[in-house]
C-alpha cells in the first residue's frame, strides 16, 4: 500500500490555502483537506449513510485503487459539522502541462468507477456540498491548494450529490462544463420470476424458460457463489482465465493485462468481500466453468462489474445461461434491481435493463489562465466534433 502515514492536517491561511473556520452553532461546516487515507480507514466511521447503498463509494474500493496507482497527491477533502465527520469528496490532485493542476474523482480511468458521488447522509448532503463548494472555490488560488480544473469522469447525470456541488460551484462564480459519457445500465426488478418473464418479449420469454428448463435446473448446471475470503482465490482464477480468454479470442487485451488494475481488483475484492460487499458467481456446465461475474453489492442491488466466458463453447449461450441464472436469483434474494454499469452492450436492453444517462462533468475556476486554458479546451472539442460530423461518425467518449 501507498504509504499512508501523515497524519491529516488542516490547511489554514498562513500556509497559501483556503481558511479553517470553528463550526460554531448556525454556521457553516468546517472542511479539511486530507494528506492520507488512514485516518479514515481506522476511524469508527459508519459508512452506510455516507455511501448510499454503493459499494463504489467505500473506502475498501478507493484506498485499494490509490495504492494500486498512485496518479498523484491525494487531495480528499472532508466536511465536520463541529467533531462529527459529514461528508467525503475523494479527490486526488495531478499535473498536466495542458490543463495545470487537476482535481480527478478517486477510482477514475480504466477501472470504470460509477456512481461515484459526494460522501454523506442524504440529510447532510445540501450542507456538505455548500461547503466543500465555497472551500475549493476559495482554494482554487491558494499556494498549497491550488487547481485549475475539477474533471469529474462518467458521473450519474441524476446524482443529488453532484447537481449541489455544482450549484454551489457555479454560484461561487466557477465554470461548469458538461458532455455526455457513456450511460449506465439497471434491470428493475419485479418481486416474481414469474412477473419478470411476463416483461419480456414472447420469443425472449419461452427463451428464458428453456433455460432454465434444459439446462440451469438439470444435473449438468451447477452455480457456485462466492462471498468468503477463503474461497476467493479459486474464484479469482475462474474470472480471470474465462475473461482472458474471451478479450484474447475477440483480438482484445483484456482488463487483467494491466498489472495494476489486477493488483486493485485482488485487494478491492479482498476488502470488501470481508464485509459482504462483494461476491463472485460462476457457473459450471458439465463439470467446466463456462460464465463468471463479479459483483459488488449495494443494499438491494447487485453491480454487475467484470465478466468472463468460456470462447470456446459459445454455441452453449453462456452468457445467456448466466444472465438467465443471476437474474432468477437476484430475485430470490429479493434485490430490487441489477445494474450492468457503464457501456451499451446489447445484451443489456435485451434483458430490460434501461440507461442511465451519465456526464463528464468539467468546473473552472472563474481566473484567467484558467479561463484561457478552457477556452482553449472547448475549441478543441467543437473542432473534434465539426470533424467527427463532417465525417458522419460518432462522437467516441
């Protein structure tokens, strides 16, 4: 792990950054900027309201993905209404010629981190964003502090969290720039199987039934689910080897090829498996693995995050089988939804999953280089798309 050691520590004026204030009764909450992770981590936090039923937003996903990759300084910032802990904002801070100083969301590039959010009670959260907003307004020029952009990458357009940090951020005078990204995906679920086929297309439903008929409830399936500690390393190596294989036979180099992100996804499953966050599913057809999951659990909905099928024996559906076999027990277990995250695969609206519309959210502070830099940014972007429609292609994310 990164190391973790320096204690957190509040940037007051005298350092070049924006003022800590006393909490007194009435006012607003007092924010502070994190130098590590490990106060939060051994901290008697409870995490539940803070997350809002996304395992995304838990430290045991974003302290494993910053040890795995360390983009840069860490750049957390935390609000207190008086002692009590209120609200995250897990931010990392890195340095591009071209766009200075940047604030990015812990989690982001290639792990695909959605519904990454503002950490806080929803009770809390007006508050917490009103102040994280004025603090990084106000340290937008600060000397310890600085930064020239916020990029916040493939957020829930929907997300509370984030449409009031923006409001706050935009009434402080900043720059907010918005474009679309690639949408999210959810299946909502009915309290039946049987309700749930009744949803689907004639021709998908007598489908689904011969799935379960001829093969998922015969000897020759078999489901294996694991949710301990002890049984995750067997699962691992399912996931991986079906995935692998997979991307390889499609010309694709596969998630796993990047050592980091294999090191993050070992420890962020370790971690989070432990307090029942996490869980891998395969499933066996004649003895063999031909489809594997790995999910990560919200309070009622399962994140379907990475996958993996058997190449060669795609003449048996596998993930078809699979998606037929997680699906019926979701329900079981009375989830009230699956969500399939980001990309537009087909095999998503196929099952009734419906998008989710996301964003790249971009804010600027209202100063000159700043504003030159921006403008510089979205000139760019209309020469990129005038392009892309002239050519008649589509805009790529």
């Amino acid at each position: 792990m990164a190391n973790c050691c320096v204690s957190a520590r509040r940037f007051r004026e005298k350092q070049g950054s924006a003022p800590v204030l006393p909490n007194l009764p009435g006012t607003a909450m007092r924010v502070e900027r994190l130098s590590n992770l490990s106060d939060i981590v051994a901290a008697a936090i409870d995490w539940t309201p803070l997350v809002r039923g996304v395992p995304f937003r838990r430290p045991q996903w974003f302290v494993p993905w910053f040890a795995s990759y360390a983009p840069g300084e860490l750049y957390m910032l935390s609000a207190y209404d008086g002692d009590r802990l209120a609200g995250l904002l897990p931010l990392y801070r890195s340095r591009s010629t071209a766009k200075g100083n940047v604030l990015r969301l812990l989690g982001d590039g290639e792990v695909c981190t959605d519904y990454c959010s503002v950490l806080a009670a929803a009770e809390d959260l007006p508050a917490v964003c009103a102040a994280i907003g004025e603090w990084l307004t106000d340290a937008a020029t600060s000397t310890a502090d600085g930064w020239d952009l916020l990029e916040l990458e493939n957020i829930d357009a929907a997300d509370e969290g984030f449409a009031l940090l923006r409001q706050a951020m935009e009434t402080a005078g900043n720059l907010l720039h918005e474009r679309d990204a690639l949408q999210c995906w959810r299946l909502e679920l009915p309290e039946t199987l049987e309700e749930y086929e009744a949803s689907q297309s004639k021709s998908h439903r007598k489908q689904i039934r011969r799935f379960y008929k001829r093969t998922l409830d015969t000897d020759r399936a078999q489901l294996h689910v694991c949710d301990t500690l002890a049984d995750l390393p067997k699962a691992m190596d399912v996931l991986i080897d079906l995935h692998m294989r997979r991307r390889r036979s499609l010309g694709q180099p596969g998630c796993f090829a990047s050592p980091k992100f294999a090191q993050f996804l070992h420890s962020a499953a370790a971690e989070l498996i432990r307090i029942g966050k996490c869980e891998i599913i395969w499933l066996d057809l004649d003895q063999a693995p031909i489809a594997a999951e790995i999910h990560f659990l919200g309070d009622s909905i399962p994140f379907c995050y990475q996958a993996g099928v058997d190449p060669d024996r795609l003449t048996e559906d596998p993930g078809s089988l699979m998606q037929a076999a997680i699906i019926r027990r979701a329900i079981e277990q009375r989830h009230t939804a699956i969500d399939f995250l980001r990309g537009d695969e087909p095999y998503k609206a196929h099952w009734r999953a419906t998008p989710r519309r996301c964003i790249h959210l971009r804010a600027t502070p209202n100063r000159a280089s700043a504003k030159v830099r921006h403008g510089l940014w979205l000139a760019g972007q209309e020469v990129k798309n005038w392009v892309k429609t002239g050519l008649n292609i589509a805009p790529a994310e």
